[in-house]
C-alpha cells in the first residue's frame, strides 16, 4: 500500500527525535550518575561525549542520505554492511526501544504522582500505573490519527519539558552568579574517574537515529533527516553542558553532593529557598516521559512496519490505516504489549526506578550495538563507492568505534546485578540468536535474507 506525502516538517522531525532522546532526563535524574566520577569536570565529560556523538551522527546520517527507509538502521545496515546486520540491528532496535517504550509511561506516571503530591497527597503504585495506562492510552491514540498530529504534540510537549528545568536554572543562576573556578582548574582532573563518566554520559545522546523512522513520511528526507540527527545531537548536548555547569555550581554551595542525589534539581529548588520550583522539575520529567512514549510508539511501529514489508517478520505488520496512512497493527500491537507490562509490574508491586532500569539497560546496550555497527558499515560503503567523503568517514569511526566499543565491553562486563543483569543476559541470547537464524538463512533461505536489501513500498 503507498503512503501518501507527509508535511511532516523539520521541526517536528527534530521534535521526535529529541523526545526519543528525552533530554530531561539528564539535569532531572542521570546528571548524579556521572557527576559521581567526573565532579567539578562533569559538564567536560557531557561535552567531549557531545563532539563524539556528532561524529557518529554523522555516519548515520551519510546512510540515512544513501539509504531512507522507515527501518532506520534496519536497512541502512542491511544495505550497507551485510543483511544479517540489518537482522540483529533490527531485532535489537526493536527490543532496544521497547524497553523505553515500557519504562516511559511509568516513570512519567512517577513524575507525575510526585508533582500533584504538592498539592493533592497520592501515594502507591496503583496510581502510578493508573497514570502510566492513560498516558499510553492518549499516545496510542495521537499517534494513530497521524505522524504530524503526534509529532507537533511530542514537539510542543518536549519544548515545554525543557522550558521547566531552564526556569530552575535561571532561578539558580540568579542566586548563585555564574562563576566557579573549580569547574576550570584542570589540574584537578583525574583521568580514570573522568573515563568512566564518559562512558555514562554517552547513554544520555542515545535516539537521534530515530529521525530516520520518519523517512517515508517526509518530504525531502535525503537531505533533512541526516542535517536533524546532527541538530537535535547539537542541540541537546549545549543543553547537557549548560546544565551540568548550572547544577555543579549549584551543589558546590550545597552540603550533601550531587552524585548521593536521586532528584538533584529538587535539592537545588529547596536549597535557594524556592522548593515549589521542584514542581517544575517532576512536570518536566513527566511531560518528557509523555513525548517519549509518543515517539518510541512512531519510531517501534515504523521499524516493525519495515521489516514486516521485507519479511523478516509477520506480513501481517506491514499494514496502514487507509485514512491515517498509520502502521495501525503494528501501533495496537505495541499498545497491548505495553499495557500487559504495566499491568504485570502494578500487581506484581516492582519497584518503578528497578523496572526503568531493566528496561533501560536494553536500550543502552542497543543504542551502542546499532552505532557501533553503523561506524563499520559506513566506511565500507563509502570506500566500495569510491565516495569523496571515505577517508574521513574513517577518521571518525577510527575515534568513535573504540570508545563505542569500550562503553559496550564495560556494560557487559563485569555483569551488572539484578534486573539490569539479566537483562544484559538476555540482550546477549538476543543477538545470539538472530545471528544464527542469519546464518542458517544465509545456509538454506539465501532468497529470504536477500528480501532484506530489496527495495519495498514504503
């Protein structure tokens, strides 16, 4: 079935994009994780990791030009590199971002709850389910009635998001000034505690390839996906530099320290003496929980649409609604499953900051997988085409590849405990197995790993 051109514009591409990176999430919780190793040189760390994420943008983004399809790095991957790639990649992305998907509604369903607890006292799981249900609910059904419907709503709910913490930071910039020698005296920098929060600060870029999913719904998406990757990375880590610099001089005049801090800019709103201004930083972290939902919805049901129409999965999924031009069956499917797994942590009484980390130790571990291999397939293609950009694209995998792979090795190993483990374990099995399904199809089904690299109508 032919989609029919979209207006879906720029800004809402990069709208959906920045909401699958969720940039909030970074001033409003994991800025403690890195700050824990990198101190007064965490907003160095969230820089150096920004320059190399642009790096990798731009690899993706030279397949994205050469290769647009709704499957993103499915079949960027499967045409450039091999087509068993553009399995693992595929069934990892979907994985990957499924445990974002999942986590989203709950953790905004746990923002959410603390906020109106300011004023309306609500406490237990149940709520925080209840939330998370009707958060995918208006998801579901936005991103159903269409892809520019849902990404203005994820734009203008993530424009409102970040809107909140820059309130907190010119409240704090305010009260405390703007100046802290101690983030530039880099005779103080201790080169192994910096290593390993760079290797933190990497997950927080994570989701810029996403743009790539709209592809069949935008006009001119040669050229304006790969120049949003770029923007929305650009963009995002000038806000991770600002608001790591703001929140450590903020904390440099606080008792306890960031990194023993679970909600840091709730400790900087009581400590300027403005406590109500934490209402905005849980308002924000909920809003951006509801784009994410929005947005992983749009990017899982278009790779699954994807790979549906090359038959790697169910034929049944490569379907669109006749009047909303939307991969419905692949929408409603995501909702079930979604709606099962809150329902199963809600009674099974998880804790919800376990559960999101489970589920985000998958899409971490496939966000480093999927660039990784995007950094090997994008030299061998430009070198096979004699490309007049081959030499430095690379230069950048020969300075991105290894730290991407480091990152990978020190997530995998030593194993984490718990949830985040098992996990670990099972994305491992994961591509495991759609490595040897590869291979046998490569063995006995060589036409059906073929149908991969062909061109489908998307």
């Amino acid at each position: 079935m032919r989609s029919r051109p979209s207006s879906v514009s720029p800004s809402e591409i990069w709208g959906h994009a920045v909401a699958n990176i969720t940039p909030s999430a970074m001033p409003a919780v994991t800025i403690s994780l890195v700050a824990m190793h990198s101190g007064h040189f965490t907003w160095l760390a969230y820089s150096v990791i920004g320059l190399l994420m642009m790096l990798v943008a731009v690899q993706v983004g030279i397949l994205a030009r050469h290769f647009p399809s709704p499957g993103s790095l499915f079949f960027y991957l499967g045409k450039a590199l091999h087509p068993i790639a553009g399995m693992v990649a595929g069934f990892v992305m979907i994985t990957g971002y499924f445990g974002a998907l999942a986590a989203a509604p709950l953790l905004g369903g746990l923002f959410l709850e603390q906020a109106l607890a300011f004023f309306w006292p609500v406490q237990g799981i149940g709520w925080i389910a209840v939330i998370a249900l009707l958060y995918l609910l208006v998801a579901w059904r936005l991103a159903r009635r269409g892809i520019e419907i849902s990404a203005r709503w994820g734009l203008w709910v993530e424009i409102f998001s970040i809107a909140c913490i820059i309130l907190i930071a010119a409240f704090t910039l305010g009260y405390y000034g703007w100046r802290d020698p101690h983030q530039w005296e880099f005779s103080q920098l201790q080169q192994g505690p910096f290593t390993q929060a760079l290797i933190l600060s990497l997950l927080a870029y994570g989701g810029f390839e996403t743009a790539g999913n709209l592809a069949g719904e935008t006009r001119a998406a040669r050229t304006a996906i790969p120049k949003v990757m770029l923007f929305s990375v650009g963009m995002v880590g000038i806000f991770f530099v600002a608001m790591a610099y703001i929140e450590i001089l903020a904390f440099s005049h606080i008792p306890s320290a960031i990194g023993n801090s679970p909600a840091p800019l709730n400790r900087i709103a009581e400590a300027i003496g403005r406590p109500w201004l934490g209402i905005f930083s849980d308002l924000a972290m909920a809003t951006a929980a509801f784009s994410a939902t929005i947005a992983t919805l749009n990017s899982i049901s278009r790779i699954l649409f994807s790979m549906a129409g090359h038959q790697v999965i169910s034929p049944y999924l490569h379907f669109r609604h006749p009047l909303h031009h939307t991969p419905t069956r692949a929408l409603g499917l995501l909702a079930l499953l979604v709606m099962i797994s809150t329902v199963v942590v809600s009674m099974a009484r998880f804790s919800i900051l376990s559960v999101v980390g489970t589920f985000g130790t998958f899409t971490g571990l496939a966000f480093l997988l999927i660039y990784s291999l995007a950094n090997i397939a994008t030299p061998l293609f430009l070198f096979r085409q004699q490309h007049p950009w081959r030499w430095m694209s690379l230069i950048v995998a020969g300075l991105s590849l290894p730290l991407l792979l480091k990152v990978l090795q020190v997530s995998l190993w030593p194993l984490p405990k718990g949830g985040e483990g098992a996990a670990s374990v099972l994305f491992v099995l994961l591509v495991i197995i759609v490595f040897i399904r590869g291979l046998l199809w490569a063995r006995y089904q060589p036409r059906k790993l073929h149908q991969i690299i062909d061109v489908v109508d998307e």
